[in-house]
C-alpha cells in the first residue's frame, strides 16, 4: 500500500517533467557557439533509436516541412535493477500551423489492448512487458493516431531542472501547506523540492485534479520563464547536464533543431484535454474503463490536430 501510495504521489509530479523537456526544447534558442555544443552532447546521452514503424503513417513525418506531429512522454520511476512502469503517461501532439499544442494525460488503470501481448490489461504494463516501443505501440492503437516520438524522464527529473534553472516564480490562487511547506496565495518562490510539493497537493483544492493541473501549468510556465531568460545564459550547463540525466528519447539533434526552428510558436498555447470514464473492478483488479464514445471523441480531436484524413 505504501508503494502504491508512493507511487500516485509521484506521477502527479512526473505529469509535467516530459512536457517541459519538450517546450524547453521549442522555446529556448541557441545563444552561442559553447552553447549549441554542450546541448549536442546532452542530446546525444539522451538519444535512445527505437526498432518500430508506425502504421499509422506511410511516410515518416518530416519536421523540415512543418507538418504536425506527435509525442509520447512517459514519466517512470526507475530503480536500481528495476526499470519501472510508466506511471505517466501523456500525448502531445503538435500543429505549427495553428500554434497549437494539446495534451492528453492518459489514466495509467486505462484497460485496453497491449499491442505485442496479445492481452487486455492497464495501459501503463505496456511499458514494462516491452519498453518504449511497445507502450507507443499500445497508445497508438489505443488512440488510432501516430505516435512519432517519445520521452521517457526519470522521476527525479524535474526537481533537478527546476533547480537547473535557479528556481522558479509562480501565481498561487489558493492557500495551503503540503510536504512541510506553506504556499500562501501570489507570487511564490519555488526550488525543486517545493516545487515537488506545489504539484502533489490535490485533496485540499476544492477543485480536486483540475486545481492540480492549474499548478502543474504554473510550474511549466516558470520552467520556461526562466529558461528563456537571459538570465539562464550562465545556467546552461547545468539544465542540460539535469535533462541528460534524466531524459531519454528517439529524437535526434537534428530534429530538436527542426523543432525549435520550426514549432516554436506553438509552445505558448497549451491546451489540456481529459479522458473521461469510470473505474471498476474485474477479477478483482480496478481499470478505468474508457467507453467507445468517448474515445471516438478523442480520437477525432487528436486526428483534427494532426490533420489527419
């Protein structure tokens, strides 16, 4: 029960880790020729091929001309001799022509098929009986779109980055104290640790998950803030020394540069989407159960924004 406990705490704050990896990249431009080669190398501890092709594209999707893609982030929590499960799991899919990003976070308990497996289980196995490619595998499926990359980030991730970047400001609007700490409500100073407790308070909020969104967002706009200020100029080592460590994704250098190149527009215009549907018990075992509706309802949304015929 305890690990278990341990384990949702968590994934409230790996929520957020993946996407802020992603926006770093679309937002943050190369200051000089020193910076341009310590990211190369954080890249290329990062850099991790996958053995799949989607068959949901015909053609690889090709960031030089701008057209709309999409990514899986995968928040895990790893230790040693364990490479964990996926406890979080989100799409992005990206527009450039409308500026648009949107957000799926996916119900780990989500019961569906698993590509490979030839089973129904909870989305999240997928990524323990077979790595990344089968967790793309299964949410592609699960969604009916391509899924064109991924990032998996290490729990203890975004804590690093949040103090990479020298800590952050936020706009709390609701008072309350979590994890030791008390956040009264306006601007609030926040490093990694705080930061940690700011994303995991959920009970107190009237609100309930969408309180929790709201801070998790104020969170990846600080993230932002600061690593685009000039300010980070003298940081830079450090954030991408946190991002290598933690971070591992099929995206290559190159295409990081298309991105930040091409896309980076989008990144100011988040839009988080939910999945609604209800837990139950089979055999014993809780799932939360999407109904056919309801997923043909994402589904299309997701193939608008990734225009999709």
């Amino acid at each position: 029960m305890r690990a278990e406990k341990n384990t949702k705490k968590k994934k409230k704050w790996l929520r957020v880790t993946g996407i802020v990896f992603l926006l770093l990249v679309i937002g943050i431009g190369v200051y000089a020729y020193s910076v341009y080669n310590s990211l190369q190398s954080a890249v290329e501890t990062m850099h991790h091929p996958v053995d799949r092709k989607s068959d949901k594209r015909t053609e690889e999707v090709s960031l030089q001309n701008k057209q709309p893609f999409s990514i899986l982030l995968l928040g895990v929590d790893q230790r040693k001799g364990d490479k964990g499960r996926s406890d979080t799991m989100i799409v992005l899919s990206v527009n450039p022509k409308l500026n648009s990003v949107k957000m799926l976070s996916i119900p780990r308990d989500t019961r569906t098929e698993i590509v490979g497996k030839g089973t129904e289980d909870k989305i999240n196995h997928a990524y323990a009986f077979g790595n990344e490619e089968m967790a793309m595998n299964t949410v592609e499926n699960f969604l009916d779109i391509p899924i064109d990359y991924f990032v998996k980030v290490n729990m203890e991730g975004f804590k690093d980055i949040v103090d990479a970047v020298g800590g952050i400001t936020v706009d709390n609007d609701l008072d309350f104290s979590q994890g030791g700490y008390h956040f009264p409500k306006g601007q609030v100073n926040l490093d990694g640790k705080k930061a940690l407790a700011f994303t995991r308070m959920r009970h107190e909020d009237p609100r309930g998950d969408f309180g929790r969104q709201l801070r998790q967002r104020e969170i990846i706009q600080g993230v932002l803030r600061e690593g685009a200020s000039l300010s980070s100029i003298t940081k830079y080592q450090s954030i991408f020394a946190a991002l290598g460590n933690n971070v591992r994704t099929n995206l290559t250098f190159d295409q990081m540069m298309d991105i930040q190149k091409n896309y980076r527009s989008a990144a100011g215009n988040v839009e988080q989407m939910a999945i609604k549907g209800s837990g139950t018990k089979i055999n014993g075992i809780y799932y939360y159960i999407v109904p056919d509706q309801e997923k043909q309802r994402i589904q299309t949304e997701l193939k608008t924004q990734l225009e999709m015929k």
